[in-house]
C-alpha cells in the first residue's frame, strides 16, 4: 500500500506513490515522504523454493480471525499504541501504520500467495468479510498473484457501499495493471460516491495513459474543498509536466490553506525540470 493510500485509507475510516525510480534523487524527493508500500516477501523467493507450511498456517489462522472481527476500541488504551500515536517523524509514522493497521500486516505476508488454501480463505474474506480493513486488505494481496480471474471480485467490490472496501478494491486492480482493468478505474474516477477515491483513481488512470485522468485532477485542483485540492495537487506534482507546472505555480499565489500550500510547494519541487 503506497503512502498516499495509507492516508487516504485512514482519512476513510476517520471521515502508490508512483515515483519513478532514480539513480539520483532529485530535489523534490529528498523533501518527500518515501512511499510506505507493501514490500511482498513471498514473491522475492526463488520460484519453487520451499515454504516452511508453518507460516502459511500461522497467516491462514490469523486472516480467520480477523475477518469478521470489530475494531477492537481498547487497542487505543495500549500503552505502546499511545507511544507510536506521538511519533512525528518519516520512521515514526510508518512504524504507527504499521503497527496500528493489522491489515497492512497480513497484506503484506499474504501478498503474491499461491497456496490454494491461503488464496481460497482471502477469496473468501474479500468476498464475505465483515471486518471492512481486513476485506480490503485481502483484495490487495490477492491482486499481488496478478491473475485475472479475481477481476470479478475486485469489480464487484467496487461497488460496496463502504469506501474502504471500495478503496482496497480500486488499489487491487491498479496493483494488477492489466489493460482490462482501464474501463473501471475510468467508471471509479468519474463517479464514485467518494470524491477523493475519483482522485486516487484520476491519478491511476492518468498514469495507464487515459488523458481524462489528468482533466478530473485538474477539476479537483480548485476544488472549495481543501483536502481534495492537497491530493489532486500531490498527484498533478508527481505525473505532470510543463503545463502542471505553471498552473500550480500559478496557484501557489492564490492559495490560503496551509496544508495545501505546503503540497504545492512539495508538488513544484518534483517539477522543477520542467520549468523551462
């Protein structure tokens, strides 16, 4: 799960970053957040290394009993949970997601699995889950085998009345980046009952090449709302070019939310080799 989709994730449940690699960071990445991503341990094995069957039934175990689980409100009580929610630095907030977010765990143990079991019970919890965060997380990890046939159920789950399952299903199908899946990251970015997941799925679909996806960021740039004015923006920073430039320059004069201004400012650093 990429930075901005951990706190998108987290704004939901309160209410990839898709930065090209570089052998030298340039100046706007240095100042950035690194992107808090699922790094997927079982897909860096060598293929058909065993795997002892004991961790596999250690996460079958835990995904059973965390699929139908409720937020559990005491965990808030826990005195290290209480450290971790003080913590301001860049490790400091990926320790607390981390760490707060059992899903990010399970996601990222899970993710690529090819053991029948294993991917028929996150099917399952996907599918029929009623703990909303471990739904989505299924969905995630599924989309890590990059096999078509779960196109359904992510499809499905895009239109769950809940904006978490919602959200985890939207980041499966950009995780699986197939061309058939261009159709409904358009329909989500156009018209999802979230305006910030369309600008999540704006920005995903800007980058498999729709040009639509760059016109709906740009819609939300000058939003009255000012958090989906700091996403668009993040988002126009990181995939655009000359002209995002000088339209968020531009805007950097008009703008009266610090938080925004602040996004802006990040956003024309990682565009600065187009100033000219």
């Amino acid at each position: 799960m990429t930075r901005f989709g951990a706190l998108l994730l987290t704004t939901f449940l309160a209410q990839g970053s898709w930065a090209a690699p570089s052998a030298l960071p340039d100046s706007g990445s240095v100042l950035q957040l690194e992107p808090l991503v699922i790094t997927a341990p079982r897909l860096k094995l060598p293929e058909g290394a065993p795997l002892d069957p004991q961790i596999n039934l250690h996460l079958l175990r835990l995904l059973r009993q965390r699929q139908d689980a409720r937020p559990d409100s005491q965990a808030l009580l826990d005195a290290s949970i209480g450290n971790l929610n003080k913590l301001s630095t860049l490790s400091g907030y990926n320790l607390k997601t981390r760490y707060t977010e059992l899903g990010f765990l399970l996601t990222e143990g899970l993710a690529g699995v090819k053991d029948f079991d294993l991917a028929s019970e996150l099917e399952k919890t996907g599918r029929m889950g009623k703990n909303v965060q471990t739904r989505a997380a299924a969905m995630v990890a599924l989309a890590y085998s990059k096999d078509l046939r779960y196109l359904n159920l992510f499809q499905g789950s895009l239109q769950d009345s809940n904006v978490t399952v919602r959200f985890g299903a939207l980041e499966a199908l950009l995780i699986l980046g197939d061309p058939a899946v261009q159709f409904l990251v358009g329909n989500a970015a156009r018209g999802d009952l979230s305006r910030s997941l369309q600008i999540y799925a704006a920005a995903g679909l800007w980058k498999m090449g729709d040009i639509h996806g760059r016109e709906i960021l740009l819609k939300y740039f000058r939003d009255s709302d000012w958090f989906l004015r700091a996403i668009a923006a993040h988002y126009l920073g990181e995939l655009g070019g000359a002209d995002e430039y000088r339209k968020l320059l531009l805007e950097l004069g008009n703008e009266t939310h610090p938080a925004v201004k602040a996004e802006l400012g990040s956003a024309l650093l990682r565009l600065q080799r187009f100033k000219d």
